[in-house]
C-alpha cells in the first residue's frame, strides 16, 4: 500500500530529517521577531519550491511573512488545507539553556513539538510523493504562519479564505497527550472589565466617594455565576488591580478575563452575558470590552465524518486512530467555524508542549509522515 511506502521513504532517511529538523530548531523563531521569523520563511520556501510548490510570501508589516505553497494543482477538486506554524513561543536565547538534546528515542529543543516537526512531515511526504510517483486525491495547500502562537491576528483573514476554498483542513498541532487527533476544540474568549467610581478621602468624607473596588467584587462574582463546567463553559477572573493606596475611596478598578465554550452558541452567551453586566453600585459605572478570539472547534457531523474517514484511511497502515478534545485553541478554530471539516493534533507525538521538557518521539516522524500522506492520497 502506497502510504506504507511513504513510511518505508522517511524512515530510511530518517537520519537526514533529524538534520533538518535540528537546523530548524537551531533557527530560532519567538512570534514577535520578524527579522528571524522572515529568514526562516525565506528557508522554508526555499524548501518547498525545491519539491516542486508554487511558493506566495504572504508580506506582513505587522509581524513575520506567512507562507502558502501549492502543490499538485492540476489534481482534480478543490484542494486538501495542510495547516501549521512556524513561530514559537521561546524567546531568542532559549537555546542556551535547552540545548537540543537527543536522549534514547526523544529529540528534545525548543519548539521542536510544537511544531517544527511539523515542516519535516510536510517535506517528507511531499518528497516520497514525488519519488515514488504518487498523485494525491485533490491538490494540495499548505499555509505556514507566523503568529499563530500570539492569536493568529494577522493570519486569521487568510486561513478563512484558505479554509472556504477547501475541501478539508488538516491541522499539523500535537496530538493529545495519548496520541489521540483532536476533533474539538474550545473557543478561547478575552475580556477587560473596567470600572469607574468616585474617589474620595476615606476618613474624611467616604460618603462622597463611590468605590470601584467593591463594585468589582460584585463584577467578579457575577462572572464567576456564568460558569457551566457541564455545558463546557468556563471563565476565569485571572487578574484584578485597582486602587491607589489605602486612605482614598478607589475611582478605578479592573479585571482580566479567560472565557472558554465547547459551542459557538455557548461563546455568544459568554459574550451577550459580559458585554451586559451593568453596576450594583450607585455611582459607580461598568464596561467590558473584548470577544472570542478563536471560535469554538465543534465536533460537527462533518468533522466527525471526515475523522471516521481519516480512522478507516489509518487502519490501512495499521494505526487505531482515537480522538479527543481539547481546551486549548488552535488555527483549526478558524478553518472549523467558516464550515470546512477540519482534523487537528495530526503531529508527530511527543510532551512538553510550551515547557522546558518538550520533545518528540522521533520514532513517530515516519508513522505521522505516512498518516498524512494516506489523508492526502486517499480522502
Ligand atoms: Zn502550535
């Protein structure tokens, strides 16, 4: 079977990656640098036009370029979306303290999970394709971005666009912790409640202040009620400061909100709830701003189609393919919620996700090569 081929292709290069992966490790690429986040652009699509891809640098003032490369565009349909990143969350310098290190069968560096591994599977399927003659099923898009770890800001216009024209998204994150894809994910929600009182000397005259901080503590309480751990909607008053020192009636107080929901109706809720608190306290006056930054990842019937496709493909090369869900957010969100079937948590295994213990299991780089390729060749 074709895909087992593929495994058989990067599995006796396997050396060969590792060295690229390291290489892409050793470049590092924090979010916020777009000098180096453009340099290692310029790599990669140095990469991909070499096998073959019609290569855009999406140009990005506010941050690094992000990258698309399309391959196979004579293959019929609309095309299959590879979807992935290549910023980081570690700063220039990680490096000197978390050294790549390659311990038994783990290969440890910063963002070498989430998700430098990522560009390997991409080029090693791409590379087995066109060495061993293979066609995939529809053209294939892959779009790399350089902000995704910072809430995809600049990306986001582009993967909805990228999304709607496809048939499919495949989202190159880390699986869950047991190698499960995820088929959910929660919206991920930011808010600032502000409120403003009335300052006034404490001893002298409290009676002609009205305080900002006891009205939040109304506000505060008031979120923590729109809590529904059963309906998967979770909020967390993270922050709170307020106030100037303890003889004067505080005038200013405020809160920083994490809103999650499993559902895009349960994120509306959350956020008609919060954009509608109003004061408890006379004098005093309430405002929230913020939203959903990523839209809740439903399981609809459409992705759960598509994974029971994806586990079908898996049993070919012997895989038992699970899902799961997830708190966290990723570019998946966006590809889901404009309505195209989306699979995520396709990278290679391994732990330590944004921690200094993050590695891969380099044994997973072929099995996770040849999955994708069998998505690519076979749905
Ligand atoms: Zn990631």
């Amino acid at each position: 079977m074709n895909s087992n081929a593929v495994r058989t292709f990067v599995d006796d290069r396997l050396e060969t990656y590792i060295a690229e992966l390291k290489s892409l490790v050793e470049h590092e690429s924090p979010s916020r640098d777009k000098g180096r986040l453009d340099l290692l652009a310029g790599a990669i699509a140095d990469r991909w036009e070499g096998l073959g891809g019609n290569v855009e640098r999406i140009a990005n003032d506010a941050g690094g370029d992000h990258l698309v490369g399309r391959f196979f565009e004579a293959a019929p349909g609309p095309p299959a979306l590879v979807v992935g990143h290549f910023d980081t969350v570690w700063p220039v310098g990680t490096l000197a303290r978390l050294p790549l290190r390659r311990d038994g069968g783990r290969l440890f560096g910063p963002g070498v999970y989430d998700m430098k591994t990522s560009l390997i599977l991409v080029a090693g399927v791409l590379e087995a394709f066109a060495a061993l003659g293979l066609r995939p099923a529809r053209p294939i898009t892959v779009l790399f971005t350089s902000d995704e770890e910072v809430g995809s800001k600049t990306s986001r216009t582009r993967i909805e666009a990228l999304a709607r024209e496809s048939a499919h998204a495949l989202i190159l994150e880390p699986p869950l912790a047991d190698g499960s894809l995820k088929t959910a994910r929660k919206g991920v929600g930011r808010f600032t409640l502000t409120v403003e009182g009335k300052a006034a000397h404490a001893g002298v005259a409290p009676e002609l202040g009205a305080s900002a901080i006891v009205e939040l503590a109304h506000q505060v309480l008031k979120v923590a009620a729109l809590n529904d751990p059963a309906a998967g909607t979770t909020l967390n008053v993270g922050l709170i400061e307020g106030g100037t020192t303890p003889n004067v009636v505080p005038a200013r107080a405020s809160a920083e909100i994490d809103a999650r929901a499993v559902t895009i109706a349960g994120a509306e809720a959350v956020e008609k709830a919060l954009l509608g608190l109003s004061a408890v306290t006379p004098g005093t006056r309430v405002t929230v701003e913020g939203g959903f930054n990523r839209p809740p990842m439903e399981r609809s019937p459409a992705v759960a189609e598509l994974f029971a496709k994806a586990r079908r493909v898996g049993e070919g090369l012997g895989l038992a393919l699970t899902e799961g869900s997830t708190g966290g957010g990723s570019d998946g969100n966006f590809t889901a919620a404009v309505g195209t079937p989306t699979l995520d948590g396709l990278g290679a295994a391994g732990g330590g996700a944004h921690a200094d213990d993050e590695h891969i299991e380099i044994g997973s780089i072929p099995e996770r090569a040849a999955l994708l390729a069998a998505l690519l060749l076979e749905i």
